[in-house]
C-alpha cells in the first residue's frame, strides 16, 4: 500500500471528493481508509462531542432560565431593584471586558453583552421616568452611547449590530415621522444610508488589506454589499414601477451605477470573490428586468406580454447565470477565488 | 493547489502503484471532472437560477391561465413537462438548464391545477397522491437538483392540509416514518449514487419540518389532542438503528455507555418532543459523516424544538423558568456524570 501524504491534501472538502468516489463504489474499500483513517471520529472524539454536546445544551437552558425568571416577575420588580440589578450586571460586563482586553474573543464577547444591557437599560429610563422617546429616539440614543464600545471593540459583529441598531433608528424615523411630516420617499432615508453602508465596506477592504486580524472574515463584505445594493435598487425599482419621480431617487441612479461598476472591477480583479460578484449582477438583472416589465406590462390588455415577458426575464436570468458561470470558471482556471 | 488537483495527485500515486486498475482509474479520471465542471456551478448560482426559475414559472402559468383559463393547464402542463425531460436530458449550457428547469416547475403546477379542474373527487385527497406519482416518474427522468430537492416538500405540503382537514393527524405519524426510514436508509448506505443527494438533502430538512409543523398544528387543534409518542417510538428507534448502524462507524461502547446512552435518548424524547430526537439523529449522523448540513441543521432545530417544549408547558412565567433552569443543571449535572464513564477503547 503506498503511503499517502497527508499534510496539505486534509481539507474537509479533499475529503468530501474521496467520499463521493468511494460512495459512487469507484474506490475500493482499502484504498478509501489509507486516505481517510484519519477522519473517523474515535471513541475519544465522541465523549468529547457528547460532552459538549451535554455543556452548550445545558449551559444555555440555565441561561435561559434566569431570563425567563426576569421576564416573568419584571413587571413585579420595584425600578430601584431592576436599575440595580441592569447597572450591576453592566459593570461587571464592562468590568469583565477591561480584564480580558479588546483583543480576546471573551472581552469582545463581554463589551456585546455590556452593549445589550445598555439597551434595556435606556428602554427602561424611558418607561420609569415616562419621557414619552419614540422607538427611534431610543435606538439613536443606544446607537449612540455604545458607539464608544464598539469603536474600541474591534469587532466585526459589533460594529454590524451598531450598524443594524442605526438602520432601525433611521428607518422607524422614516416611518413615524419623516414620511406623515414632511412626506419624504423612502428614497430620502436609503441613499444615506448606502451612504454609508458603502462607507463601512471602502473602510473595511482597507483594514482586511492592511491586515487586520478582526477583520479578516468573508461574512462582512457580502453583508454590506448586499445591504448598499438593496437600498439602492428599491428606490430605482419604485421609480421604474410608479409614476413619480424624486431628486433622492433620480441619484440613487448613479450611486448604483458606481457602486456595481467599482465593485465589479475590485471583484473581479483584485480580490475576486464570486459571491460579491452573483450579488452585483443579480442587482443588474433585477433592475433591466423591472423595465422590461415596465415597458410590457404597463398597458393591461396582451395576454401575450407575459409571454414575451417571461422569455425575457429567463434571457436575462440566463445570461446573468451564464456570465458568473464563466467568471467562476475562468477564476477556477486561474486558481483565483483565494479568499481573504 | 486545489482540493480537486489533490485528489488527482493521490490517483496518479495509486496508479504508479497498481492499486487501482486503468478502467477504475478512467472512471475516476471522468467523475473527477464532472467534479471540476460541478465548482463552476456553486450552490449560490444554483439557487439564483432556481430563483429564476420559479419567476419564469409564475409567468408562465398566469400567461396560460389568462387564454386557456384552468383545464387548458393541463395538457400544457404535461407538453411543458416532456420538453423540460428533453431539454434535460439533451440540453447542454446555462439556458436550457434554466428552461429545463422553469418549465418543469411550470408543468408541474400547470398539471396539479388543470386536474383540480377536471377530476370529480376530493381535490385535498386526490392532488398530494397524484404528485407523488408524478414526482416518482419524473425524479428519474428529470436530472436536475433543484427540482429533485423541491419534489418531496411539494408532496408533504400537499398533503398536510388533507391529514389536518380530516382530523387524521395519526397519518403523521406514518409521514414521519416514512420521511425517517428513507432518510436513513438512504444516508446510510454504502454505496450512494450522487443522484439521490438532493433527495437526501430534502429528507434531512423535511423530517423536523415535518414534525413542527404537526406539533403546531396540534397546539391549534382542538381537544382532544392525538398523543404524539408513535413518532417519538419511531424517532428514538431510528436514533439506535443510526448509533448501531456500522456505517456511523460508533466505536465500541463500555457497559455504562451501552446502558446510559440508550437510557438519556429514552428520556430525552419522552420528556421534550419527537423533534428533539429529529435533530439528535441529524446531529449523530452529521458528526459519524462529516456533513456541514447535517450538523447545521440539527444544530438550529435543537433549540426550536426545546423552545416549543418549554412554551407549551402548561404552567406560570416563573415555575417555567425554575423546569429550564432545572433542566439545564439536569444535563450539567449529566456531563459530569459522564466524563467519569470509560470510553471503551482498549488501550495499548
């Protein structure tokens, strides 16, 4: 039997081919154990997931025990005892957060949980005293009192709960009093806030180039493409589908264009990333097919439309499939798709 | 080098070698490049074209509906479906996969809404039987992954309505055995043809939808409420059958694992839910295997099941908090039982 060096050919997904043949009855049985002996999980690997399996399940049911305890006596408790027990679980977290340091998974983890405790606590001022805050006032207000924490927090989570505490603020703003006080379109509060959300992307390929460890996982970057594109193509698609038309909306038109053009260049060419890339061009196929469907189907009567209109819509489906189909290909060839 | 490049590297070896003959290694040679084809076509571009799939179908089906308004569906359907297994089966590229796939879609829906039109019966009992068989004769024909992984779901859903209409919840319990005994048997074997992956994939998801979606619909019913044990029975049998089974490769157990274990499965499903052991199967089979998936899946219907465990209990905010906490320090108290039990293996 040959020997099979394993060192660099141990991947889950090398071992995942040789599955696939031995399953398909194309490797024998003697070879399929030489390559695999070492990912059978031993008697050990199973105490220990038992175990595991036995602490996550049990700690988090303990957890959840002490929360529904709160839940169910909360509106009981007297305000001095509920500050009490917020404000003194808040600075052990903060506490706990400066022992560890910002650079350990559990002082990130500790500025989180101080971060949520900051939120209950400005949700529970609110009701104790009566100030009337809408739910947007408070979200701004929680966004802004963590923003300290998470600056300094140096984590990729952290910063895409602010970001997402920010959203609902502007959002909800949006809903209770731009739209019934001044009649804004949505267009109004979207393109800041892909504004922004294009912002923290640029921000982000800079840091994960210049090599900052906390910010060197994939998740961000489609997060924050997807959010910047989703917020950009509502708009265009409102004023595709609808008669009106805004300045906000007119310039979420450009935005867009810049957004997937630069993105398509840097995708595709300096840090190819097919995901990125399927997120760009299904924005693309999304919008060329709201005008098509426009221009088709804007007159009732022509049952035919639909036809014509769902051959379109597979041509450009098709085409936007086959053109990453091929990206992924050609970066394949080229052994690109390196991920950071 | 890439994962593929390795794979091919190792055949090459074994080929120098003689390990494996020139028709093994021609046969390998093949599948290793419908492998490399396959990474051209990653599970995110799959789903964008089922995506796009679906819309072309919806547009399809409300073009027919405006000309030839309900029966007509059902010969377009049938001819959507014969070119969608010939465009399939002949077609080459990204566009006649698509098609391929858009109108098999079409003409499935296409045909269940033209027979609703023209049969006489009841159209709860009648519809999921005859997808079944549809899909029985095309999951064959039509070798496409999209359209294989839906089919199961689009049985179960057609025949969940009809079990909870009819008050005969009890058949869920047989849905949920059957959903279980395929499951298992087709994880489980030795030999697993790639063309039942998708089915696997769809068996493994639809078990514990499956059963919270009768476990919710149970909490609506109204009294009296069928016991749920039978599928609990069945679960915690296919639970030993997957921990026995010598594919899950379980090494020897000692004489307190071989009692203990089997001993907190029992209690775990007649405590919790059938769900519970639902996802413990995923879990066990997911870790003996090495899938993802598998491990994803049972991970994130572990806790939903517990959840809708510990919601339906019939008692205050604050005794309920005291059950789960209670429970919690139970399996603490558990996993220090167990650190002291011997593994079984026999040491050098």
């Amino acid at each position: 039997m040959a020997s099979m060096k394993r060192g660099g050919a141990n991947s889950s997904l090398y071992q995942k081919q040789l599955r696939r043949l031995y399953a398909e009855g194309l490797l024998p049985e003697s070879v399929f154990r030489t390559f695999l002996v070492d990912s059978t999980p031993t008697a050990r690997d199973w105490h220990f997931w038992f175990r595991s399996l036995l602490l996550v399940v049990g700690t988090a049911l303990v957890l959840v025990g002490i929360v529904v305890f709160f839940a169910g006596n909360w509106a009981g408790m007297r305000p001095a005892f509920k500050f009490t027990l917020l404000e003194a679980g808040l600075a052990a977290a903060v506490l706990a957060a400066m022992l560890y340091g910002e650079r350990r998974p559990e002082g990130k983890f500790f500025l989180g949980i101080a971060s949520l405790i900051t939120g209950v606590l400005v949700v529970l001022c609110s009701q104790v005293y009566h100030t009337g805050a809408d739910a947007w006032e408070l979200l701004a207000g929680w966004s802004l009192l963590i923003f300290g924490w998470v600056a300094a927090g140096r984590s990729a989570l952290l910063w895409a709960f602010w970001l997402g505490l920010v959203h609902a603020a502007v959002i909800l703003f949006w809903v209770h009093v731009a739209v019934p006080a001044y009649g804004f379109s949505f267009a109004a509060v979207a393109l800041p806030l892909a504004i922004l959300d294009i912002l923290f992307l640029l921000l982000r390929e800079q840091g994960w180039s210049r090599g900052l460890e906390w910010l060197q996982e994939r998740w961000p970057r489609p997060l924050l493409l997807a959010l910047s594109l989703v917020l950009l193509c509502l708009p265009i698609m409102e004023m595709i589908l609808s008669s009106g038309l805004s300045p906000e909306q007119i310039l979420c038109v450009p935005a867009w264009v810049l957004l997937a053009g630069g993105g398509y260049i840097r995708y595709r060419h300096r840090s190819p990333d097919l995901i990125a890339l399927g997120l760009i061009i299904s924005s693309g196929c999304l919008l060329l097919s709201a005008v098509v469907g426009r221009l088709l189907l804007a007159e009732r009567g022509g049952e035919g439309n639909f036809f014509i209109f769902a051959l379109v819509v597979l041509m450009i489906s098709g085409a936007g499939a086959l053109w990453l189909r091929t990206l992924a290909g050609d970066a394949t060839a080229r052994k690109e798709w390196a991920h950071d | 080098m890439t994962d593929l490049e390795a794979v091919s590297r190792q055949v090459d070896i074994l080929r120098s070698t003689g390990e494996l003959s020139p028709a093994e290694i021609e046969a390998i040679g093949i599948r290793l490049q419908e492998y490399a084809e396959e990474a051209t076509k990653p599970l995110f571009l799959r789903v964008l074209l089922g995506i796009g799939a679906w819309l072309v179908a919806t547009l399809l089906i409300v073009a027919v509906q405006f000309v030839l308004q309900g029966k007509g569906l059902l010969p377009c359907g049938l001819a959507w479906l014969m070119v969608a297994v010939g465009l399939s089966r002949g077609g080459q590229g990204i566009f006649a996969s698509q098609l391929a796939m858009a109108l098999a879609l079409a003409g499935n829906i296409g045909i269940l809404t033209g027979v609703t039109h023209v049969i006489r019966g009841d159209a709860l009992v009648v519809i999921p039987v005859f997808q079944l068989f549809l899909c029985l004769i095309l999951y064959p024909l039509l070798p496409n992954a999209v359209f294989r992984f839906a089919a199961p779901f689009s049985v179960v859903a057609l025949a969940a309505p009809w079990i909870v209409e009819k008050d005969a919840l009890w058949l869920s319990h047989l849905l949920v055995g059957v959903e279980l005994i395929l499951f298992v048997i087709l994880i489980l074997r030795k030999e697993r043809p790639p063309a039942y992956f998708p089915l696997e994939k769809a068996l493994a998801l639809l078990l514990p939808l499956t059963l919270l979606a009768f476990h919710l619909a149970r909490i609506v019913h109204e009294p009296p409420l069928p016991p749920q044990w039978p599928s609990g029975l069945l679960l915690y049998g296919g639970l030993l059958t997957v921990l026995l089974h010598p594919a899950v490769e379980l090494p020897p157990l000692s004489r307190q694992w071989k009692i203990g274990l089997p001993a907190a499965f029992l209690l775990f499903g007649l405590f919790i839910s059938p769900g519970a052991l639902a996802a413990l199967i995923l879990l066990v089979i997911g870790k003996a295997r090495d899938e993802l998936y598998l491990k994803v899946l049972g991970g994130l219907f572990l806790p939903v099941f517990l959840g809708v465990y510990y919601d339906g209990l019939d008692v205050d905010l604050t005794h309920k908090a005291w059950v789960i906490a209670g429970s919690g320090l139970l399996l603490l108290w558990m996993r220090r039982l167990v650190s002291n039990f011997r593994t079984g293996e026999k040491t050098p």
